[in-house]
C-alpha cells in the first residue's frame, strides 16, 4: 500500500468529491499503523487523511464503517489479510458460545 502524502485526501476535500460524485468505491485495509480507507476517485486510489494532516489510522472495523458511514458510502470491501485486531495481541479469550463448543 502506498501511503504517501500525495495519495492522502483531507476529509474536507473527500466531502467535496463525494458530493461531486467522484467517488466510485471504498475499502479497507491493513496499513502500517492500523487500518486505513482507500477510495477510488476516478481512475486513482487515494487514501483517507486526518483533519490534523497525514494519514487516518482505525484500530478497528467499527471505527473504519463508521467514518464511512458518516460520509454517505454504506457499501465498501474489507481486506484485512495482514490486520492482527488488538483484542487478538492482548490475549482476550474468544467468545462465551466458542468457548462451549471447545469443551465438547
């Protein structure tokens, strides 16, 4: 993934490119310091930047839905291949219903 400064859009900017119909997808991916949304405006990718500068890191799904979700786009692809969720690095245990068929 490319991440460079001129691949990232500023949300102010993203506003307007969705309200002109420019964007024509989403998805998210694993980046190097969490998730990051990708849109493709025409035929380039841009990534989503903070209102502060540089890139949006998510550290989880929700977080990336609904930031799309606040800018009108319900439908995007998830690709999270080599995304480790932080619940996974902090050793939760799995779900109460895994749990029981485990001991079966």
């Amino acid at each position: 993934m490319l991440t460079t400064t001129a691949h990232v859009v500023t949300p102010k900017v993203f506003k307007e490119l969705i309200a002109a119909g420019l964007v024509t997808s989403a998805r998210v991916e694993s980046g190097d310091k969490g998730l990051v949304t990708v849109v493709r405006v025409g035929m380039n990718e841009r990534i989503l930047g903070a209102a502060r500068g540089g890139v949006r890191y998510f550290q989880s799904l929700d977080g990336a839905a609904s930031a799309l979700q606040s800018y009108g786009i319900m439908r995007f692809e998830v690709d999270i291949a080599h995304w480790v969720p932080k619940t996974a690095v902090r050793g939760y245990k799995s779900s109460p219903a895994a749990e029981a068929e485990s001991e079966v």
